[in-house]
C-alpha cells in the first residue's frame, strides 16, 4: 500500500485548506493520499485499518446467535423522565441503582452482547462499589457509549433537526476506549410528516459518516442510527419510500468517508406504518418490508442489523424481530432496544430494594424472549398485559 502512494504523493501535493474551500473536489487527492503523506505528520491520521482487526472482532462478538444489545444510554434528562414515572427524584443516586440493577441481573450476557450507555455510567460505578464497566465485561457484555449530543433545529429545514457532536469526538472517542468502551452510538432522526427534507437526510447522513470514520479511527465500532420515527399518520409504503432514500444516502457517505463496512453495525427503525395510521400492520407484513429494505439497501459486508423498538410494546418489537428472523438472512438480525427491553422492568422494581430481584427477572425474561427472536423460535406465548402495551410518544427525544 506505501509504495504504491508513492509515485502519485510526488505529484499530488497536498492541498493546502484554501483549496479546499475553493471547492475543487475532482481535483483533490483522496483521503488516503492526504493522511498517508510520509513527509507531513501533522496530516496523519490514524486508520481504521490500525483498529480494523480488532473492530471486526468486536463487531462479530456482538452480532453474535442469540444476542442482542440493550441500550440503557438515556440521557440525564430522558433518565429522568424514566424514574418519575416511577415516582422518583432524577438523582444520581437513583440512576446508579437503576443501573447497578441491569447491569449485574444474573445471566444477562446468554442473552445480551452489548450495552450502551450514557457518559455518567461509562465512568460509574455500581452502588457496591465495581466498575459499571468491570461488572458488564465480567457478563461477556461489550460496553458501549452513546456519544451524540443530541438533536437541535436545523435551520432552513422544515421544523426538521439535526444532531451534534463531532466537535471534540476524536478525543472523546479515545477517553471512552481508554476507559473500556468498544462501540459507540450516534442517534439522529428524520421526521417523516415535517418532510423529511433533502437538507434533513443529507445532513443525517453525513453527520453519521463523519462519526462512523471518526470512532473507527479510536477503535469504536460505531452503529448507525438514522432513526425514522413512528410519528405520523402515512402508510407502511411511504415508510418503505422514505427509508430506501434514507439509507441510500447514508451509504453512499459512509463510502465517501473510508468507513470499514465489516467494522460497523446498524440500528435501523423498522418499517411500520406511522404511529397515527389507522391501519396496523402484522408482524409478517412488518418482517416482509423490513427485509426487503435490506436488501435493496444493505451490502451484506455488514454484519449486524440491530433494531430499535421506537415505541412499539415489548411483545410488539419481539414478535416483528422472530418474523424477521424465519429464514437465514445475509446479516445477523438482532434488537437494540431500550424501552423493549426496560419498561416491565423498570414498573416492577419501582425504587424499591426488595423489588430487585424480581425486576432482574422480567428483564431476563424481555431479554430471553428476544434471543429466541434472534433464532426465530419465539412464540408469544405467557407474556404479560404490561408488555402488550405500546410506548409510543410523540415526539419522543431520547
Ligand atoms: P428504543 O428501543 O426505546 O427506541 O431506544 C433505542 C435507542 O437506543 C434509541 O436510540
């Protein structure tokens, strides 16, 4: 690879930023010639390719038969939210042992591969005094972190937002690998009934590009989220429509921006009819539309499709999850669910210490029956009335 950058390196300097600005893209070098220039370290970056074994790794241990991830990266403030319904102050006491008690449920690893979570867990510790971070690695979990800052409005969209954070990401990439992270999440959204905007998408995916190269570069295997959301009333063929541009966008930048497709996962949102739609669609019709999503759109290169549950109940997202999982698929289908995977949990521990045990519980059970779905052999069968029940809010920010 050195020697054959070589001879064009002597002949293509690298341009200075104000050609850049210039715009003269069809003149420029690649990428890989500016930060390979032997003579010029400052322009070095470093390659995926110096993580790429390792993301590899990681990303397959994830994608892994039978397991998924459970995303308990809640903001402070979505936490927050969380532990009122509860009848809880937002404190960092609370979130703690909110967490202490998911992370050390007995047995969770059989069942999940990696967990994300916000910056205040990655550096936490549970209320006996471990590492948050030592007691998942002890239960096989990869640790992960959610590292947007989250949406705000995108000017000259319509009412659309965008999502922040890569300013300071490459530094904060490599603190969160130092202190044992090893795949990172970036949330942005599109809103189907404000648009979504060409402004919108192209902006969705190329901040998802840049972030994607940018935690391949620290050894973070990043996942992929555009996220549509349910909000709305269109069909499940306008859902359909809006992603297959979605995604299109999103790969063509994440080409555009060296990013190792064996090295990354994806967390897209299922193709359901909008959340307002009066006609539902079943599992099946879910399961046919998703797939073919897919695979009109996703090289299989990629080895994990771990879904979001974006406000359908529990039962719900597993039954969509084992309808999609009936046949072998190019990658592993799996769940990143949050409220999926939380909500009896959280409804029957409600703050109390003696309630611990049982909450671990119902975790292990949302967390087992959807490891069957992985496998495509769950059957539905003794779920409770609070796992039927859906969680859709509207315009829900995570
Ligand atoms: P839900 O499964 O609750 O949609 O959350 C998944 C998630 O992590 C959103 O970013």
């Amino acid at each position: 690879m050195a020697s054959a950058l070589a001879t064009p390196l002597k002949s293509s300097p690298i341009l200075d930023k104000s050609e850049w600005v210039k715009g003269q893209s069809l003149r420029q070098p690649s990428v890989s010639f500016v930060r390979c220039h032997p003579t010029s370290p400052s322009a070095f970056t470093v390659r995926a390719s110096s993580y790429a074994d390792e993301l590899v790794k990681t990303a397959k241990t994830i994608a892994s038969p039978g397991r998924g991830i459970l995303a308990m990266d809640e903001s402070n403030a979505t936490c927050g939210k969380r532990l009122a319904s509860i009848g809880l102050e937002n404190t960092e006491a609370n979130r703690q042992a909110y967490r202490t008690l998911l992370v050390s449920a007995p047995g969770l690893g059989e069942y999940i591969s990696g967990a994300i979570l916000f910056e205040e867990t990655l550096y936490q510790s549970t209320i006996d005094g471990k590492k948050m971070v030592d007691v998942l690695v002890e239960q096989k979990i990869v640790p992960g972190i959610k590292v947007d800052k989250g949406l705000v409005p995108l000017p000259g969209s319509n009412n659309e937002s965008w999502c922040q954070g890569l300013d300071g990401l490459s530094s904060r990439a490599a603190a969160y690998y130092q202190q044992g992270a090893r795949f990172a999440k970036w949330r942005t959204v599109v809103s189907i009934p404000n648009g979504p905007s060409a402004l919108a998408v192209k902006e969705a995916a190329w901040g998802l590009a840049r972030y994607a190269a940018i935690s391949q570069d620290s050894g973070l295997v990043p996942i992929v989220e555009p996220e549509i959301l349910l909000d709305g009333e269109h069909g499940i063929d306008r859902t359909f429509e809006v992603a297959q541009k979605v995604w299109a966008e999103v790969f063509f930048y994440l080409a555009e921006n060296n990013v190792m497709f064996e090295g990354i996962l994806l967390k897209p949102s299922m193709v359901t009819p909008g959340a307002e739609c009066k006609d539902k669609a079943t599992p099946q019709q879910v399961a046919d539309y998703t797939l073919k999503l897919l695979h009109r759109r996703i090289p299989p290169a990629v080895p994990g499709v771990m879904f979001l549950s974006g406000g359908q109940s529990e039962v719900e997202a597993t039954l969509n999850l084992n309808a999609m999982n009936q046949s072998p698929n190019p990658w592993h289908i799996s769940f990143s669910y949050a409220r999926a995977l939380q909500n009896t949990c959280l409804k029957t521990w409600g703050g109390r210490p003696e309630n611990v045990k049982a909450a671990q519980d119902t975790l292990l059970v949302r967390a087992k029956a959807n490891s069957l779905a992985q496998l495509g052999k769950y059957t539905g069968e003794g779920e409770s009335e609070e796992a039927k029940k859906g969680m859709f809010v509207k315009g829900y920010v995570y």
